[in-house]
C-alpha cells in the first residue's frame, strides 16, 4: 500500500496580479482538494488588491494581508501558518499556470525520495511576438535538471519543503534584506543546504510561467542577469569576503567575453549562455563594490 502525500500547506505570496493570481487558483482547483493541501494566499498589498480573487476561490483556505512592503515579508508570512499539523510547505509564484499532475508529481517525489527540498521545473511561455534573438539564442527559459539531481539552492516558484527537516535547521525565515533586490529565496535555500538539506531536482513537476511583452526586450534581460549576479556576489561576499567576489566576477567577465567573440566568430546569434555568464560576472563586481539593482523598490506614497 502506498503511503499517503506529505500534508502540504501551500503558500503564494501576490502583489497587484489579481488576474494571474486567478489563473493559478484555477490551475489548482482540482489537485488541490486531491492532495489533501491547504492554501494561503499572502496579499502584499496593503490595499488587498488580490482579495476579491483569493476569497472567491474554492481552493484558498487563509487568505492575509502582510502590509509591510516586501518579498521576504510576504513569504515570511507564509511561513508564520506553516505548523505542526504540515508535513511540508510549496511555494509558487502568483504569475504561475500549474499543470494538472503537479502537486501530485511534487509531493510525491518529495515521499518517495526520502529528500529534503523538492524542486520542481518552471517553463516559461514566450510571447509569439517574441523577437527572434530570444528563441534562437534561449533566453527567458530557466535549465531544468535531470530529475533526482543534486542542486545547490532553489527558487520559491515551484518548490516543496520538508517541515522536519526546516525544523532542524533552526526553521530559516527569508532576509529582509534582499527585497528590494531579489534573491531573498536564493540565499534562503543555500542556507538550508548549506545546514544539511538535500535538494534534489523533479522535472516532471511543471509549473508554466507566461512572460510579458514588456519584458521580452535586451534592456529587460540584461538588467535580469546582471541583478542576479549581484545577488551572487552578496552571498559570495558574505561566506568569502569581497576580494574572492572581485576574483570570481572577473573570471566571469573573462570567460564571458571569450563565449561571445565565439558567438560573433561563429556568425551566431549571441546566446543566453554567453550573455548571462559576461553580465553575471559584471553583476558580482558591481556588488562589491555596493553596487545594486532595485527591481522591486516600491515607489514611497506622499
């Protein structure tokens, strides 16, 4: 006899996405009374933008209002319902579409496993609009590790936690520090496997995440990757000091630069891989040096 699923609370943390926060609801609609989970829904806007959407959904079982401004608060907030009755938290983000066996696929990687943290894949829908470069080069489209690989840190847009084990590691909150910038999941999740979680990669776990046109430009995607590097050198930062983060960016631009003249050489169009590695490292020595991108600073309210 099989056992049954990790009793799962799911939580999604929204700000001013009612109508993609729907499209989620509905993609649960029925997976999620199949599994035995609960939702929350964290509402990040003070004005609670999402609760018309949230509280007509069949599937919410708690819907919030976190008023304080910011990614790591409203995921915070997510984990203050995260209890003992709970053998395991999924967060997903609010501008995702599930596909039918997902919460099935991911909980039930995360009982036959015996792993610690689940991740699950995330395929992006590009715009038919969509330039050619993006297509042909690959951008917008994260990688997806073969399923049962190691990784070393996750993302909270499709993920399943062990309440355990995040027990035993002292149950983690998300750094406030990080919200404006993006990356508080990152460093949450490096945390955890740096404190003995495994997590391990289930591809066939899918959540679909349509891209919008406004960000399917250069401006856009460059800004995206060299953020991230930034948030890569913080974190490099605080474990090995800011010379090590100087050191690796460098390494990065260099190595880079060499992808892209091979592009160019090549008569290629130029690729995410090549992009994202020269941008990444000129992210991480721009942080050394207190450099940031705020990608989600809030206008202040007069």
């Amino acid at each position: 006899m099989t056992d049954p699923l990790p009793r799962a609370l799911i939580a999604i943390a929204t700000y001013r996405r009612p109508r993609e926060l729907a499209l989620l609801l509905e993609s649960l609609e029925h997976q999620v009374p199949a599994c035995g989970a609960d939702v929350v829904v964290v509402d990040n806007d003070a004005e609670g933008s999402g609760r018309e959407v949230a509280l007509a959904s069949s599937v919410v079982t708690t819907y919030v209002v976190e008023a304080e401004p910011g990614i790591a608060q409203a995921r915070n907030c997510g984990l203050d319902f995260f209890d003992e009755s709970y053998d395991a938290i999924v967060f997903v983000d609010d501008d995702e579409v599930a596909d039918a066996a997902w919460l099935e696929t991911l909980l039930g990687f995360l009982r036959d496993s015996g792993i610690d943290i689940a991740l699950g894949a995330v395929i992006t829908t590009i715009p038919d609009t969509a330039p050619r470069w993006v297509t042909a080069g690959g951008y917008l489209q994260r990688g997806i590790m073969p399923t049962g690989s190691y990784v070393p840190t996750a993302a909270t847009n499709n993920v399943a936690i062990r309440r355990s084990r995040w027990v035993e590691a002292g149950s983690p909150r998300f750094d406030p520090a990080f919200s404006a910038t993006g990356g508080s999941d990152t460093a949450f999740f490096l945390r955890l496997n740096e404190a003995g979680l495994g997590i391990k990669s289930v591809a066939e776990a899918i959540v679909y995440e349509p891209m919008p046109t406004e960000r399917v430009t250069r401006r856009w995607v460059a800004r995206r990757m060299t953020r991230n590097g930034i948030v890569a050198g913080r974190l490099l930062a605080s474990r090995r000091g800011r010379r090590a983060v100087v050191d690796h960016g460098l390494g990065q631009i260099g190595t880079g630069i060499r992808l892209v003249l091979g592009d160019l050489c090549h008569r290629r169009t130029l690729s995410a891989t090549s992009s994202r590695t020269l941008l990444m490292g000129v992210g991480e020595v721009y942080s050394a040096f207190g450099g940031r991108i705020y990608e989600y600073r809030r206008p202040r309210r007069r």
